[in-house]
C-alpha cells in the first residue's frame, strides 16, 4: 500500500497559469486523463501479472487437495464427510480459474469490471467454501492452509488494484462530469444563438406587420372619405327613406281595405266550402287583398268590385242591415275615389326609385372593399398579439438561458481551478 500512496500521492501543485479557450478544453481534459492513467498502467500490468501467477498456482493447489491422505487421527465419520467437502472446494477454485481471467486490454472501465467480477468470484467462493473448509482443515491441514494461502496470494492484489482503480475512477468520473458541463455550456450556448435569432425574427415580423396594419387603415380612411363611399351612405339613406314612403303607402291601402276584410273573409269561407265559387282570377285578388292588399292593385278591381256589390247587397254573404250599409259606403268609396288609384301611382313611382338606388347601391364596391379592409386589419391585429406575446415568451427563454449560461461559466471557472489545481483561466 505504501507503493500506492507512493505512486499516486498528491503531488505539490506547482499553480502554473494557462488560458484555454472553452473550444480547447475538452481536448485538454482528454489529454490530461490520458496522462494520468498512464501513471497507472504500470501499476495494473504488475498487479495483472501477480493475480495471473496466483490463478496459475491454483491447479496445483487442487492437485494437492486430490490426491491428499488423510491425517491419522481422523476418524471414519469424518473422513466420509471430508471427501464430500472436499469435491465442494475443488469445484469452487475450478470456478476461480474460469471466472478470473485478466482482460487483454489495461483500460480504466476493463480493468474496474475485472476487480468487481473477481470479488464477487471470490466472494461467492467463501461462501459456498466456509463449512467445507472446517472439515478439510481436520482432515488434510497442510491442503487447508495451501488454499488459505493461494486465495489471499489472489485477493491481495485483486484489492490492492481496485483500491487504486476507486481513487483514480473517481478522478476520471470528474473529469467525465467536467466533460458533459462543457457540452452543456456548448449546447447552452447553441440554445441561446438559435432563440437570438428568433428574438430577431419576430421584431422582424412585428415590424412589417405594423406596417401592414398601418397601411390597410390608412387605405380604409381613403376609402371612407371618397366619393364612391359617400354616395354608398347617400343611397343608404335614400333607399331608407324610400322603404319608408313604401310602407307608409302601404299602409294607407291597407286602411281602405279594411272595413272590407269581414265581407272579404266570408266570401273565401263560401269559395272553399264552394257554396259561391269564384272565378280563378277573382280568387287570386281575394287572396292578394287577403294577405297583402299593395299587390291586388296590381289587377283590375272593378270586374272583382262588380262581383261582391251584388252579393252584398242579396244578404248572400249574410251581413246585417247596418253592417251591408256601412260595407256598401266603403265599396262605392272604392270605386269611385282616385284613392285607390293615386296609392297605386305613388307605390310604384316609390318602387322604381327603390329599384333603381338599390341597383346603383349594389353597383358600388366600397362596401365590399370596406368588409374585406375591415377584416384584413382584424386578422393582422390578432397576428400581431400573438406575435407580440411570441415576442415575449421568447425573450424570457433568452434572458433565462442567458442567466443558466453565466451561472454555468461561473461554474465551470471554479471547478477546473479546483480539478487540476493549476491556475488555469477559460476564455469564452
């Protein structure tokens, strides 16, 4: 162990200052482990040559117990069970010879794997050996204390080994661990180049599509301030007032009608139960003056005024006195007023200039134009939020990473201080 402490004992640090570039250290770590496992190859190469002489020993040792007599003073009894055991130990040093074999390669991983296999071999043969060796010991001492010494001739070294592979393993798993923060410095840093530029791309969108959303109300005020435009609300109005006039002519037929609409509902109950059947001319304009009086002058009423007189006036419809008279009245009103007539004129002078805005109306594109302006600009007004808080969620990755980053080279600063123990300054 001396020999050990010797030969990988901590040397005094001499502190020499060196700059590295982060892109150079990791083949400075990879140079620096392989100097240091240099040292102990030597060391490996004898200990391998001092267990292989051990395992070598071991035949001859099985060879002993073999052909061994047994001790004079032991009786019958024991002498049958010793035989037992005896084939029990063999078979566990035979296992030795299979299971320990030095791998070709000094490697750090291969030859830790060899120690942890061959204490586990070693292990196991105590055990399953314990009992059997109580009983070889009393039958064959000299053979007892053969495999004694041929198994401590192998542990010895085996531990001796593993003790140096412990201390020099956890040197090469830090400098392994030092090795991964350097590329997650490097893949930190790729983090923060690749969400740079999306910061910059979506400034760059943000950007045009302000101007997009400028542009497109700067377009829409042009538009709403044209000629075409104001016309469009002129008609609108126009085309209002018109429905108005149309309604309010309407209305006024509808009111000459009405003192009417009992003679009117009683001539359609006779017409469908067929009592008085109507021509279908004159069942048409019942129906129009029915459902929409406006529409019955359409037709020629006198011939339809012609065929109810006289059924009012025979009681057919069966009306009472003052009720024919008053219906009667209304009637001649009918026909002989120009009420009827100038209603007729003034809805469809109404309705000609209702047709003819509406047309012109329709004609125009500034309302389409003005929908589609409209949507546009309330498509790229949600486009822009969302970028805007894309915008935001962005910078927060970049400025965390970019805090994880100078942590990390803080870090990093400090442990290869303190991993070499050299003054050594990294430069990003």
């Amino acid at each position: 162990m001396k020999f050990i402490d010797k030969l990988f004992g901590k040397k005094k640090a001499e502190n020499p200052s060196l700059k590295l570039k982060i892109d150079e250290l990791p083949q400075f770590i990879s140079d620096e482990s392989e100097i240091e496992f240099n040292e102990l190859k030597p060391f490996i190469l004898n200990k391998y040559k001092e267990i292989n002489y051990s395992i070598g020993a071991i035949p001859e040792v099985i060879d002993s117990l073999l052909t061994a007599e047994v001790v004079e003073s032991a009786n019958k009894r024991v002498e049958k069970v010793g035989d037992a055991n005896k084939d029990n130990i063999v078979n566990n040093l035979r296992s030795i010879i299979e299971k320990v074999v030095t791998p070709k390669d000094t490697s750090l991983q291969s030859t830790f794997e060899f120690c942890i296999i061959a204490k586990s071999t070693l292990k196991t043969v105590h055990e399953n050996t314990h009992r059997s060796q109580l009983y070889i010991k009393a039958i064959y001492p000299e053979e007892s204390q053969k495999i004694i010494a041929a198994l401590s001739s192998l542990e010895d070294p085996v531990d001796e080994l593993l003790v140096a592979l412990r201390d020099k393993k956890a040197r090469m798993d830090s400098f392994d661990k030092f090795s991964e923060e350097i590329e997650n410095y490097n893949r930190m840093r790729k983090q923060i180049l690749e969400s740079q530029t999306k910061v910059e791309h979506f400034e760059s969108r943000i950007s045009s599509m302000k101007k997009d959303v400028h542009d497109a109300k700067n377009k829409l005020d042009e538009l709403e301030n044209s000629r075409e435009f104001e016309r469009a609300k002129e008609l609108e109005v126009e085309i209002s007032t018109l429905k108005e006039q149309l309604s309010d002519v309407d209305h006024n037929i509808q009111r000459l009608f009405s003192p009417l609409s009992k003679v009117f509902s009683r001539m359609e109950k006779q017409d469908k139960s067929e009592i008085c059947v109507l021509s279908p001319e004159h069942r048409q304009i019942l129906e129009k003056i029915t459902h929409d009086p406006a529409s019955a002058l359409e037709h020629d009423l006198d011939s339809f005024f012609a065929e109810v007189k006289p059924r009012i006036e025979d009681g057919s419809l069966g009306l009472k006195d003052q009720m024919c008279e008053k219906v009667l009245q209304q009637l001649d009103k009918l026909q002989s007023s120009e009420a009827l007539a100038s209603l007729r004129d003034q809805r469809k002078e109404y309705s000609l200039q209702l047709e003819s805005a509406m047309n012109e109306l329709n004609g125009l594109s500034v309302y389409g134009d003005k929908e589609e302006l409209v949507k546009q600009i309330s498509r790229d007004e949600h486009m822009l939020k969302t970028t805007e808080n894309d915008l935001i969620m962005e910078k927060k990755h970049f400025d965390t990473l970019t805090e994880e980053c100078q942590l990390l080279r803080s870090g990093l600063s400090l442990e290869i201080k303190g991993l070499f123990e050299k003054d050594i300054e990294i430069e990003y």
